[in-house]
C-alpha cells in the first residue's frame, strides 16, 4: 500500500490536534493538583469500610478541592485536599459520618507544601532535554544519518504537544488535573514513542541492504510489514487502560486517560509523523543537493 502518498494528510491531522492543544493552553492553561500547589494531607480513622467515590463526591459538594483519597489501613483513609481552614475540616467530618455510621475520627492532619517544586521542574526539563539529544545521537549513530535522530525527536515532542495540549482542554471540560501521575504517563509517553519509531526505522534500514528502490517505496514497505504488529501491540495496551479508566477508581483514572492518550498518539506518530517527516526531510534534502550540483556546474 502506498502509505506516503497520503503524508500531507497525517500532517493535517496532526497539526489539527496541536493547534486545539495550543489554543487550549493559552487560553486556559493546565488545571494543576496539590502536588504543584500545595494542601493539606489528612487521615480519618472511619466505622466501617467506605465508598472512596462516595467520600470524594460529598468533599468535593462542600466546594472542596480534592485531589484523591487512599486507603492507608483498616478502615483509615488519607485525604489529600486543597488548603483547609478548620471551619471546612469540620464540614469533611460532618458530611461522611453517613458513610462511617456516625463514627470518624481525625488521626492526622498536616499542611504540606508542593512535592513537585520549580527546582524539581527545572531539573526534570533540564534531564529531558539530555535525554532528547543523547536518543538523537544515538539513533543518528546507528542508522549512520543525523535525520533519523532528528525524526524520532520531532515525533516524540508531537506526542508530547498532543498530550499536554488535551489534557489542557479535558482539565477545562471535565477538571482533570495535573499531577505527580501525569508527570508519569508524559514520560512513559516519550519512551513508548521512540520504541515504537525505532521499529519502523529498522524496518526501513533493513530494506535498503535488501532493495534498490527509492526510500518512499521502501518506506510503504516498511509500513505494510510492521503496521499489523504495532497495531496488535497498542491495542492491548489500549484494552487494558480502558479496562482501568472503567472500573480502577477516581484515584487513577485521569493517570489512565493520559496513558490512553500517550499511546493511542505514539501508535499514529510513529508511522504516520516520524515516517512522512523522514520522507519530506530526505526530498528537501535532495532537492538542495542537485541545485547547489547545478549552482556549481554553471
């Protein structure tokens, strides 16, 4: 099949999504959870076991910000909220002694400041961008061209740009926050990106020991022979994170969604980003080696 003859398509596509990402962060920016902000971190030692989903719905009707609720022990739960004053810790109490038979008890109570600071931040940038030019020169070493690293790179970022910028818009839509899990699933994000890029550049490198046509051709190649394993491969993925965001609990849903974003965008940027971008980088390219050659002859 020849699948770059439709490349300005999936750039289309791509740039469609990025471009609702960016608007989204200018005008609303990411909704961000206590792990930036700070709160308050609180402990309740209840009657009987509880409904989480309950407890969180009740909190979060006071006007209360809640970032999860955990089970710690028996019957204990730990609360991380927003920041308290003693009028609303007393509300918390009142509307869960349904839920525990009238019986709660506050075992600890604590403000804390963000466990994800800006010198945390900057660092974690810092690092991803080591890590960016480290896989760009290893990947241009290996497939002995600097467009192969570069590809991969611009892919990765895409998938980057495309999951932040959603979760700007599912924070606005639906107030999915941005927390420590999020961190998570937007660096699991770039290491499934590259993996999967990598396969599909493989594929490419191991046809041109074997075929003498032009790398578009051998590119449809490539993507006839690997698309059906990389499919098969997110898709189980896909089911399981579903099966997750469904049934695993307000506690982990958002940090589901992200990985189910992450994937679903790395399994179309490998083939149809990292590939096309790989395509058009080699014609421009080409382009501007036979008119600097005629530059030269005249």
């Amino acid at each position: 099949m020849s699948w770059m003859k439709f490349k300005m398509i999936y750039f289309a596509i791509s740039l469609l999504f990025i471009g609702i990402g960016i608007y989204s962060l200018t005008s609303w920016g990411l909704r961000v959870g206590i792990d930036f902000t700070g709160g308050a971190l609180v402990e309740y030692k209840f009657g009987r076991e509880i409904s989480t989903e309950s407890a969180l719905k009740k909190t979060q009707d006071l006007g209360i910000k809640v970032s999860s609720i955990q089970e710690t022990g028996d019957k204990t739960y730990l609360f991380k909220l927003g920041s308290l004053e003693s009028v609303d810790r007393e509300k918390i109490k009142n509307a869960l002694k349904e839920d525990s038979e009238g019986n709660i008890e506050e075992i600890k109570f604590e403000n804390v400041g963000p466990s994800v600071g800006k010198d945390l931040i900057k660092k974690t940038t810092y690092a991803i961008g080591v890590a960016s030019v480290g896989i760009l020169l290893w990947i241009a070493y290996q497939f002995k061209s600097i467009k192969y690293g570069a590809c991969a790179i611009l892919a990765m970022f895409h998938d980057s740009l495309v999951l932040i910028g959603l979760f700007s818009l599912l924070g606005k839509v639906f107030g999915a926050e941005v927390d420590f899990l999020f961190v998570t699933a937007l660096l699991t994000t770039l290491s499934f990106s590259v993996h999967d890029t990598i396969v599909v550049y493989d594929r490419i490198r191991e046809a041109q020991k074997k075929y003498s046509d032009d790398l578009v051709s051998l590119a449809n190649k490539a993507l006839s022979e690997t698309m059906v394993r990389s499919l098969n491969n997110s898709f189980t993925i896909i089911f399981m994170l579903v099966a997750l965001i469904l049934f695993g609990g307000v506690t982990i849903r958002w940090f589901a969604v992200a990985l189910l974003i992450g994937t679903i965008s790395g399994t179309y940027s490998s083939p149809f980003v990292a590939v096309p971008l790989l395509i058009t980088w080699d014609s421009l390219f080409n382009k501007f080696k036979n008119k600097f050659r005629k530059h030269r002859l005249y």
